[in-house]
C-alpha cells in the first residue's frame, strides 16, 4: 500500500477497493488551505476548493488536482466551458499537493 507524507502526518492514500482514502485527500485540502502554506498557494488569492472522489477542483480558477494511483498528485488545466470543458493534464505529477496545485495554477495563468 502506498502512502505519502503531509505536513509531518502519513497517509494512505488507497484502500484496497482503490478509492482515495479520505484522510488522504482531506490531508491535502487542509495543506492547501492552511495559512504556513502561504507561500506556496499565493496568499492573495482565496483557495475555493471542491473535493470529489479523487479529486480537489478550483473551479473559479479552472484547475484540478488528482491523487493517482500511484499516490502522486496529478495537475490539470481545464479548457473550455461547460459542456464542451475538458480537462488536460498540465504538469509533471507529484507527492506533494501544494507543488501539484502551484503547477496548475502557473499553466493555468500561462494559457
């Protein structure tokens, strides 16, 4: 079982019918959230995240990150909208959900 390591807390992040544990993706959505992240996520936008299944969306800003099965988080752009929106694979995958949301946000500014 693979697991990774969020702010000093271990987590699995699959189970053995291969759905995202919960803790996993609620770890990733409080180190997004938290304000020692910063940093990272740029204090001055607000993050407005919507988790499902695996994955964690900024709708208003058009990206997504997804913990894969390989317990890495994987960075998406959203082109389009609504109907015709889809979802295009941005960035290098990644242990860590901060760098994983940062990659989506730089492409996402560059398109």
């Amino acid at each position: 079982m693979l697991a990774t390591k969020v702010n000093d807390t271990v987590i699995t992040a699959r189970g053995a019918d291969s759905h995202p544990r919960p803790a996993a993706m609620a770890a990733a959505r409080t180190a997004l959230l938290d304000p020692d992240n910063a940093d990272g996520v740029d204090a001055a936008r607000t993050v407005r995240l919507r988790a499902w299944r695996n994955r964690l969306t900024a709708d208003n800003e058009g990206i997504q990150i997804r913990l894969g099965p390989d317990n890495r988080w994987h960075p998406y752009i959203r082109e389009g909208h609504g109907t015709a929106a889809a979802w295009w694979p941005c960035a290098p995958v990644t242990a860590d959900p901060i760098a994983a949301f940062v990659a989506a946000r730089t492409a996402a500014t560059r398109n």
